[in-house]
C-alpha cells in the first residue's frame, strides 16, 4: 500500500472546508488530483479540477486510480462502495468514528474487488518528493524527504514524530503508511509490512504502534520473514491497563494487545523495540 506519483486521485467530498485546504496542499506537492465528489455540487469546478456526482461518473468521465474520502462518518460506507464499484484501485478513509459495521461492510466489498483500503481514522499516505494523499506534513522537509526508510504508523502525530526524528537523523523516507488507529481497518500492520518488504527503496522500517488489539503481534509474526530490519516503537507503556487509551482500536483482546506482549512478540521475532521514539535515528545508524 504504497502510493505513487504517477496515479491519478479523485477526493470525495472535495468541496467541503478540510477537503479543500488539503487537496490545495496534496496538488502544490505534485500528487495528480484529477476530480472530486460531491452529489449537490456536480458540475462545477473545484480546486481546478471538475466535480461529479458519484465516483462511477468520475470514473467514466475522468478516471481515477486512488480516492480520498473527505466525508462524514455515517456517509463513508455509501461512498467508499461507490468508488470500489466504480474501479479504485486504492481506498485512503481519513474519517474517524465510521461505525464498525460499515467498516467491515466496505473493506468486505473492497476484498471482493481487489481494491486496497487504508483506514478509517488515518492520516494518510506519503511517497517523499513523489506525492502524497491525506494530510500528512509532507510538504514540510524538516519531517519528509526521499530516503531509504519506510515508517509504518498506527497514529498520524506518532508517524509525524518518528518521521522527523528519521530526518534529523539524517536520513528519509520512502513511504509512509498510516494504517488508522480503529479496531477494524483496510490495511493492518502485517500488510503494510509486506509492502514495504517488497518495495525495492526500502531498507530498513520504522513500525510506531500502541497498546490494544493485536496487530503489533500479527505482524510480529510477518518481521520474522523479512529481510529488511525493523526498529520499533510502541506506545502506552504507562497506560492503565483497565483503560482503553488513544484509538478506539486501543482495548485489549485477552493475553494479547498490552504493551508487554507486543514488545516481547517483536523482540522475539528479530525487531529492535526502543524505549522512546528519540532513539529511532541512533538505532538507524546501523542501517
């Protein structure tokens, strides 16, 4: 799940204030937004670019490989279904609180159509010096710039902290993957894991996680197969264990989810898991 420069974007909901701001950021980085969404103002002309009424039109008129859905809550369901029936190939669901039973309706019918989906509740998904879809800082070079070093992040603030602490480093980034902090997601951590594997500009991964859920485990699970290393770190190691913490996907699922058994899972499977997000760069100079 990583996006690259040459794909064309579409923006659902490009009309409303966040979407706007953002899609003015991503197109004077160079991502290619070529339309947007939204049923009451179709035909018009947004940020440049035309709007349609539903991502099937933008698909017969425009064309369009990723959508970025700028939309409320109870809406991302319809529209996500919309742009998987219409032919993405790629799904980047910034919005948070989309009930749990849309999420598994759509990332079901996005499995079914062969398209990949990333979030809810992300932040986005950055290719330094390429493009990038969300609203992640990529435009700022003290946080992003091409690089050998993939970062893969539950949490947008966390992913934007580990990111600089790769620049000031002094090395980049080759993608950044921010998988959503919610229980159910398009794209767990062992997924963008594998992406990263296989992505021939990446060498070493950063992994930011946090307590709750199983994901760190599962992917712990995949770091033992790969021949890249990985330095991790994951937050919430003070947490109340009686407390759901941060995300919504920050609750425990039985012997698994605390920070103990994620930090023991990665250790075990070859991860070096530091202390604080401040040993990231000193931890990469092996690399």
């Amino acid at each position: 799940m990583i996006v690259r420069g040459h794909e064309r974007v579409l923006v659902q909901g490009i009309t409303g204030r966040q979407a706007t701001y953002w899609t003015r950021r991503m197109q004077e980085y160079g991502t290619r937004i070529v339309a947007g969404v939204n049923p009451r103002k179709a035909g018009i002309t947004h940020c440049g670019v035309p709007v349609h009424g539903t991502a099937r039109e933008a698909m017969e008129e425009t064309g369009f490989d990723v959508s970025v859905l700028f939309v409320p809550p109870l809406s991302v369901e319809v529209a996500a279904i919309d742009a998987i029936d219409a032919g993405a190939s790629k799904l980047v669901i910034l919005t948070e609180h989309v009930p749990v039973r849309d999420v598994m309706n759509l990332v079901s019918a996005a499995r079914a159509a062969g398209t990949e989906v990333v979030g809810p509740n992300t932040a986005g998904l950055v290719t330094p010096g390429e493009c990038f879809v969300g609203f992640m800082p990529a435009f700022d070079p003290s946080i992003f710039r091409p690089g050998p070093i993939g970062v893969v992040s539950r949490s947008g603030s966390l992913g934007t902290l580990a990111c600089l602490n790769v620049v000031r480093a002094g090395y980049g980034q080759s993608a950044f993957i921010g998988i959503g902090g919610d229980p159910v997601l398009g794209t767990r951590t062992h997924t963008a894991l594998e992406a990263l594997e296989q992505d021939e500009r990446t060498r070493a991964v950063v992994l930011i996680g946090e307590i709750g859920g199983d994901m760190e485990e599962e992917g712990a699970e995949y770091v033992r197969r790969m021949s890249k290393p990985v330095v991790a770190f994951i937050a919430g190691r003070a947490a109340p264990p009686d407390r759901r913490m941060g995300h919504a996907g920050a609750i425990f699922q039985g012997n698994r989810g605390s920070y103990a058994s994620k930090r023991r899972a990665l250790e075990e499977a070859g991860a070096l898991v530091l202390d604080t997000p401040s040993q990231i760069g000193p931890a990469l100079g092996g690399y």
